[in-house]
C-alpha cells in the first residue's frame, strides 16, 4: 500500500533545501521590520505586527546553527545592501502566532511518506534541532531536510516567549 501523501513548501537557508507541511503554513510575507525582543531566546530574531497580532520571528540560520556570514548580514546584524531578499513563513505554532525567517520559498511539492527517510544520528547531532527534523528526502541532485514546525521552538523557549509575550507595555 503506497505511503500517505503530504504537501510541503520548500525554501532555502544558505545553500541548504528544506521542507515544512503546508499545512503549518498560514502565509508568507517578505522581511518586514523586526523589533528586538528584549530576554528572547537567542533564536528569537525579534518581534512584528501584522493586522494587530504580534509574531514572534525564529532566525532558523541560528536555530540550526547555520552560519550567517552569507553577506546578506552585516556584523551588527542589519541587512546588507544588494543581499538577497528574505521572506518569512507565517506558522501558527502551539496557539502562538510564529513566523520562521527563510531566504527564499521555491516550490509546493507532494511528498509520500515512503520517500522521507530517517535523519542519521551524525546529519544531526543536538537532540533539541533533531527533534524538530521530521527526517529527509533524496533527490537526484539534492538532499530535503523536511523540519517540524511545532518543534522549532524547544518547549522551554516556548514557554519563555509567552511569558515575554504577555508581558504589560508601559
């Protein structure tokens, strides 16, 4: 019997192909502006207001330990001019409005659940990223890393954001 399919949005992080389920996806909007958030979790790139709700922005190049030395960041953190354009993934995470900043969206493919493979223990070696890896897919030319949107944040940071969240202001 043939494995369950699943649609999944593909995007880039520096040179690397990954794939969340469409299905965690609510949107996708270029960088817009992010505001420090003040005692975040290092991954937290900051904070943004769309139509009155308050997103938190994961930095997925830090999460999984991906270099940011790419020239689209300067030292200070802010944009490089003529760096690529970057986007973010609106995801609704746990009840909690997310966005997961990418470099790139590129394609909505179908995936079968008989073509995800189990990640190798040395592809991923901390137990908190392994966790948010669902396993990957081969392609000819290529490798997918498919990522779990609840498990982006480990529940601890989870928890932290929302208490940052709620937070009064003034």
């Amino acid at each position: 019997m043939p494995g369950e399919v699943e649609k999944y949005l593909l995007f880039h992080l520096g040179r690397g192909r990954y794939g969340l389920p469409i299905t965690d996806v609510k949107g996708i909007l270029r960088r817009p502006e992010v505001v420090d958030m003040p005692g975040a979790p290092p991954s937290i790139e900051g904070i943004f207001n769309l139509r009155g709700e308050i997103h938190a922005v994961v930095n997925l190049r830090r999460r999984f330990g991906l270099s940011e030395a790419d020239g689209t960041r300067s030292a200070d953190g802010t944009r490089s001019p003529g760096g690529p354009e970057e986007f973010v993934l609106l995801l609704d995470v746990a009840d909690e409005n997310m966005a997961a900043l990418v470099d790139s969206c590129y394609s909505v493919e179908e995936i079968s659940s008989d073509d995800i493979m189990e990640a190798p223990e040395d592809l991923v070696v901390d137990g908190e990223i392994r966790a948010a890896v669902r396993g990957i897919v081969k392609r000819d030319d290529h490798v997918l890393l498919l990522v779990q949107a609840h498990e982006l944040l480990p529940p601890e940071q989870l928890a932290r954001l929302r208490e940052l969240k709620e937070v009064p202001v003034g």
